[in-house]
C-alpha cells in the first residue's frame, strides 16, 4: 500500500470483505465523510473479527489510553463495532454490509451528514455496488425468507412457523429505520410510501445498535408483529444466507431495497438467494383479482386473460401474494431444486472469502 493516501488504503482493506468497496470517486467521498485521517489510519489496522482492547493494542502499536476513546468515538459513529455483554468487550471493524453504509441511517434522523451520504451510497450503488453485491458468489450474502399464513384467519404452514422459532431462539431484539427506503428518500428522489422503522436486529449486533442510538430495543412479540405489518404491506423478508441464529431480518421493497433493487434495475441475478418455495395457483379457483399480480415485488405473476399465471423462473418464493389471495388460490410449494445455504459459521465464511481474494496487508 506504499504511496496510497490513507483513505486508498482503507478502501482496499474493506474491499477485502465478502461484501467489499470497488473503489470510486464516491467511496472516496464516503469514507471521507465518516473518517477522520486518524481514523482512517486506524481503522486499516483493525480486524474484522472480534479482538480484546489488549490484543488489539499490540496488533496496532496504540497505547490502550490512546486507543480506547477512538474506538468508543468510532463504534459511536458506526465505524466500529463493539461486542457487549462479556466480561471485556470486544472490537472489530464495521465493513460495507452489514456495517457503515448502513450505521448512519438506522436512527431514523435526518441530518445534512445523513443527506450528502445517501446521495453518495444512492450513485455508488449504481456505478459499482450493485455489481459488487451481485457478483461476488454463486451462493448470494443474503436469502429470503418465505412466508404462508393469512393474516385474516388462523392458516399457518412451516415456512412462518419456522420464522417464529427462530426469532424466540433470539437472545435480544432491536428495531432501526430502513437504511434503503432513507437513502432514497434523503437523496432527494421519489419517497417510498412504506413505513421505515421495520429494520430488525438480533444478538450482539442488537446491542451494540440500541447501546449506540441506532436503534429501539423491542420484545419478541413486538418483533413477530412488526413482521405481520410487514407481510402485510408486501414486504419482502431477507436474512444473512448461512445456517444458524439470524442477526438480521430486513423487510424489502421492490423500489428502494438494494436487493431487489440490484436484480430490477440492475439485472445482478445474484443480490440474494431465493427460497426453497414457489408460488402456485390453483387455476380452478382463482377469481381473477390480480391482487398478487399487483403485490408481486418481482413481477413473476401475469393477470388477466384468464386466472393468474406463475413464472417460476422469476418467483423468489417470498409468499407475499399468499395472505391477501380472497379466494385462497395461492400456495407455496417446495422448489425441485434447492437454494444454496451456506453452512459454515459467518465468520469461517468471513476468513475464507478474504482469503480467496488474495489481498495482503502490511502495518
């Protein structure tokens, strides 16, 4: 990294991430926005996996005095993230996703920071971001979650039941705005007419997030009704794409969601996995509405001429058009071949893939 200014060197340093940061003129400007230069020099000497305040003292040569009040400023900042709950706390550096392109948005407050950096991320999406989150695996970061029950009477299958367990395996829960549905909204473009304060949070990330005013610590019945609000508005549930607790539940659209986003407006088939589900109508039942048609985030669904058509090849298996189908003609069914879920923990995940991408660092 020799001859690169500060600023250069953390960008490759966060591009070293599974979810990296191509380096453009408007990272540039973001990293500026919420790094000092000391910061920044820091920040490219972090890890980005946990490591005690000692530990992380020897890695960068700081005195711990020093060290500690710019990582409490930083982790304030949303830089930084801070393990809670131990009997010392534990430090690493807030990559792209989930990290500090969406830290500064989660409070929900406008501000003339939050203003410059959502028409930022909103160009940076466009000219690189997009790609780098779509193109980065076959197996995508992030997958959906299905949903079948009607919210109008007592009709549950697996997929929702499922849902539940797993947030009541949860040890904390948190609620922050939508990160996507701001941007757009604070970058002077068309405001989404979906409710924002649906960004749901688990474990130690919920925490940190309520510990640092990004977000408001909810009870796992707040969070379950906050995710029948949301089926309801025809949001979309997506997870991280690997097998075991969830940290995060986002609650997606189809006009500002980076997600869907990146597969509409981009055409990057790989934003995230879908689920194991597929729509399915029962033609003889089918009155015609075009009710799923309209909710439908991904446009699988034809109407008119005749009863609902399904695309299976554009279905994402979401079940979003599932609970306001009045004549219960619409299911999931289990695809015939399954999604890619990644097994191993996120942080072996983590290791591997900046391993396979064969940077180097030097402090």
């Amino acid at each position: 990294m020799a001859g690169q200014n500060v600023y250069e060197q953390l960008a490759d340093y966060l591009n070293s991430m599974p979810i990296g940061a191509p380096k453009t003129p408007e990272l540039m400007e973001i990293l500026k926005t919420l790094y000092t230069q000391e910061e920044a020099a820091l920040a490219v000497k972090l890890p980005f996996l946990p490591m005690t305040l000692d530990a992380l003292a020897d890695r960068t040569g700081m005195e711990e005095a020093k060290l500690k009040p710019m990582l409490d400023k930083m982790a304030k900042k949303g830089t930084v993230f801070v393990e809670l709950g131990s009997d010392e706390r534990m430090h690493r550096l807030l990559p792209t996703v989930v990290g500090f392109s969406e830290t500064p948005f989660w409070p929900g407050k406008r501000t003339p920071e939050t203003e410059k950096l959502a028409g930022l991320w909103i160009k940076y999406a466009r000219n690189a971001f997009y790609h780098e989150i779509g193109g980065i695996s076959e197996t995508p970061m992030v997958r959906v979650i299905p949903i079948q029950q009607s919210l109008s009477d007592d009709r549950t299958v697996a997929p929702y039941e499922k849902l539940v367990e797993k947030v009541k395996e949860t040890t904390h829960q948190a609620v922050a705005h939508c990160p996507c549905r701001l941007m757009r909204e604070y970058s002077g473009e068309t405001r989404c007419e979906h409710s924002t304060e649906n960004c749901l949070h688990f474990g130690s990330l919920a925490r940190y997030m309520v510990a640092h005013g990004m977000a408001r610590k909810i009870t796992v019945d707040e969070t379950i009704d906050i995710l029948k609000r949301s089926n309801e508005e025809g949001l979309v549930h997506m997870t991280a794409n690997h097998q075991g607790q969830i940290d995060t539940i986002c609650n997606c659209c189809a006009d500002a969601c980076i997600f869907l986003t990146g597969l509409l407006a981009a055409g990057e088939k790989h934003m995230f996995a879908r689920s194991n589900y597929v729509c399915e109508v029962n033609q003889e039942t089918c009155v015609e509405c075009g009710t799923c048609a309209e909710r439908c985030p991904v446009k699988a669904i034809a109407a008119g001429d005749g009863p609902s058509r399904i695309d299976a090849n554009k279905c994402i298996g979401c079940g979003v058009c599932y609970p306001t189908c009045s004549s219960e003609s619409i299911s999931l069914v289990s695809r015939p071949e399954p999604e890619r879920t990644r097994v191993s923990p996120p942080g072996e995940f983590v290791m591997k893939v900046m391993n396979d991408k064969q940077r180097e660092f030097r402090f």
